[in-house]
C-alpha cells in the first residue's frame, strides 16, 4: 500500500509540474505579445503627436490663406469702390463747370 500512495504522489507531482510548465510558457508567450503591443502603442503614440503637430500647421497655414484671401478681396472692394467714388466726383465736377454735352436737336426732313 505504500508503494502504490508513493507512486500516486509521483503521478500528482508530475501532473503539477506539467501544470506549471504549461503555466510558465504561457506566462513567457503573454510576456512577448506583451512586450510587441508595448512596441506598437509606443509607435502608435508618436504617430499621433506628429500628426498633431501636421494638423496644427496646416490649420495655421489654412488660418493664413483665409486671411490673406480676405484682405485681397477688401482691397478689390475697396479700389472698386474707389473707382465708383472717383467716377461720380469726376461727372459732379463735369456738370458743374458746364461742360455737360447738349443733346443735338433732331432734324426731321421737311420742317
């Protein structure tokens, strides 16, 4: 009987070992994938703060254009209306000295 409580023993003991080494090379495997998504979101980490620092370039350099954009169309506006202005002032000024052109009587054949 103590033989076969012996060999039972041996038989769990194995079992166990098995058990653990099982455990321990499933713990060394997670450690890798650990180890590679570790890598991966350190990539994915610095991709992100370059593409905020593109984002926030092209949203100033965007910013500019508008600007820009905007005073070019002020500035047409402005001489256009300055055109405008200088046209009035200048048939105003037309009128006042008298030089404003008569309109030809119309000639009908036979009076």
């Amino acid at each position: 009987m103590g033989e076969t409580r012996l060999q039972w023993c041996k038989e769990q003991a194995d079992e166990v070992k098995e058990i653990m080494v099982e455990n321990y090379n499933k713990a060394v495997e997670r450690e890798g994938k650990l180890g590679e998504l570790e890598l991966r979101s350190d990539d994915l980490l610095s991709k992100s703060k370059n593409f905020t620092k593109s984002a926030a370039k092209v949203s100033q350099q965007t910013r500019w254009e508008n600007i820009k954009m905007k005073v070019v169309i002020g500035g047409v506006v402005t001489l256009l209306a300055l055109v405008i202005i200088a046209i009035i002032i200048w048939y105003s000024v037309r009128d006042d000295r008298g030089e404003q052109t008569q309109p030809t009587p119309s000639v009908t054949p036979g009076n």
